[in-house]
C-alpha cells in the first residue's frame, strides 16, 4: 500500500472548485494507494494570511511528525516552507512531486512564492504545463521536469452530457477579470448589442452594455450548466498562457460544450482547429467567428462533439500512473 500525503488547496472551506478536489477523490478510489490531505487554506477569512499560513505549517509538521509518507504530492503548496520538505524528505526518504498549475516564476499576482524556486533541488518531479518555460526553470535550479497537460476530472465534468439544455445564453465566458479580458468582452457586448452575453468570476465591474449579465465566482455544477446552457463558450488566456494552454479549454471540451477560444500554438496542438476548436486571432476575427457559429448549429455540435472525443486521452485518471511512477 502506497501512502500518498497531498498537499494543495481545497474546496471544502470555500466552496467552488479546486482541482485538489478531483485528484483526492481518485487517489481514493485506487488501489494500492492510501492517501492523506492537508489542506493549504484550511482556514477562514478573519484571520490573517500570516497566521493561516503559519496554522497550515504547523498542521504539515504534525503531519510528516506522525504518519508514514512515500510521496510527498504538492498541488501548487506555494505556502509550504521548503524546510518543511526538507524535513519530509529526511523523515520518510518520500519521493516529493509537484503538479503546478500556475506560472511558478510571477510574485506580483499571489501565483508563486519563493518557497516554490526555494525547493527547487528537493522536487523529484515537477510537472508543468508548458514546456515554454522548462529552460528558466532549470537555470533556477529544478532538474526532473514533465510536460503535463490539464488533465480534467472526465467523471466530473461529463456528468450532464447526456441532459438536454435549452440554449439560451448566445456567449458565455467563465474566469477572473483582467484588462485583456474586459477588452474582449466589451468589444462584442458593443458589436453584437442584441445578443446575450453572461460572465461569470470574480473581479468583474458592472458592464455599461446591457447585453451583459455578471454572474459570482460559480460552483462546478453551476459552471458546467452554463457551458451547457450556452452557444458560444470563450476561452480568453490570462497574460501567462499566451501561446499556451489553459485548464478550461479542457474543462469546457469535457462538457461537450461549443469552445472558441484565443489562438495560440499549443492550444491546436491539443484541439485541432476548426475540428475540436474555433479559435480566433484578434478582436475582429472574434466578431467574425461569433457571427458564423451563431448562425451555423451544424457546426457548433460538431466541434463541439469533436473536442469531447479529443479531450478523452486527457483524463485525469490517466495522471495517476505519472504519480506512482519511481
């Protein structure tokens, strides 16, 4: 019996989504394996990110102090104090691997910290997303690093594929806002002023077009009803995933769900264009794609089937060999 400690944020005290949450429930289910948690942000607002971090430690320490670990299974854990995996790693000889979904190099947006580059040496694996930044991260010192794509939760996600929507939100658009992001919506909430537009995440400022509905930062089942509910799902990448992938051009094929989505490289790589994928260029060509598939159900249910069968072979159940790997 493998014993797996993971280490990552979870849902269970803010509610939504965290992808600690999928990779928990199918550790569980393996055979073989018996796994633990800690959670990063086991902790509640009124209290200070200070004291919270300085709580999980101490839970972590108390942890590795009393339990068996053979992997040590960090999602992110950018609030872990590296001594600390020092210490696991001297305790239990444990392998420690890292699956970091973010850019592991930004301090100003809360993504990274310095215990992240600090523990460079002491990672066994660290597993990216990109293999754009695999050479900064070897000149900082991490030595065993695998390409990763998002694997989705297919159990998850594919959970209302077989229910019938009614369609009736024309474009929706499911992510925290940055100015690039406003730019876009914006551009087609003035272009197309009669259809309907929904965006759902947190940080977004009430719209002054009419045709936009602000939703809250939503659960996973209210985001995949709105993938469902909706013609037209944007994929608009953050600053970091440009020419790159994000996790929700997987989470979106996973619910057979029309994706259009900003052009990059790596992106059709994964979901080839015009099969698995619409994807755009630039504000105008985003116009010109909304208008043709808003126009063409033929061809939103065929890209859409498509990119579900595509985004089979990324089944996070097929992570967990990676996890066990020596």
């Amino acid at each position: 019996m493998q014993r797996v400690l993971l280490v990552s944020q979870f849902s269970n005290q803010f509610g939504g989504y965290c992808y600690a949450d999928s990779f928990f429930r199918l550790l569980s289910k393996e055979d073989g394996i018996k796994v633990d948690f800690i959670n990063t942000k086991n902790y509640t607002h009124d209290i200070s990110e200070f004291l919270g971090d300085l709580i999980f430690n101490i839970c972590f320490l108390i942890t590795i102090l009393s339990t068996k670990v053979e992997v040590l299974f960090l999602i992110k854990a950018k609030n872990l104090n590296y001594r600390l995996i020092k210490l696991a790693k001297k305790l239990h000889n444990c392998k420690v691997k890292n699956f970091y979904p973010d850019y592991p190099f930004s301090f100003y947006n809360g993504h990274s910290n310095s215990n992240i580059l600090l523990a460079a040496e002491l990672y066994d694996e660290f597993f990216i997303w990109t293999d754009k930044i695999i050479e900064p991260l070897k000149k900082s010192g991490f030595k065993n690093i695998t390409v990763v794509p998002f694997f989705v939760d297919l159990e998850l996600f594919a959970q209302k594929n077989n229910l019938s929507f009614e369609q009736s939100i024309d474009i929706c658009f499911v992510g925290h806002c940055d100015e690039k992001r406003e730019l876009v919506i914006n551009h087609i909430a003035k272009h197309f002023p009669n259809i309907c537009i929904t965006v759902a995440g947190n940080g977004w400022r009430a719209s002054k077009f009419n045709n936009v509905t602000l939703l809250p930062d939503q659960s996973v089942e209210e985001m995949i009803t709105l993938f469902r509910k909706s013609k037209i799902c944007l994929n608009i990448f953050k600053v970091q995933n440009e020419e790159s992938i994000n996790m929700r051009l997987f989470e979106i094929a996973a619910t057979k769900s029309l994706m259009l989505c900003q052009a990059s490289s790596e992106a059709k790589f994964y979901f080839t264009k015009n099969v698995a994928a619409i994807y755009f260029e630039n504000l105008d060509d985003v116009c010109k794609k909304i208008d043709m598939l808003l126009n063409d159900k033929k061809i939103r249910n065929q890209v859409a089937q498509k990119s579900y069968e595509f985004v089979q072979q990324f089944d996070l159940r097929n992570f967990i060999p990676l996890l066990q790997k020596k």
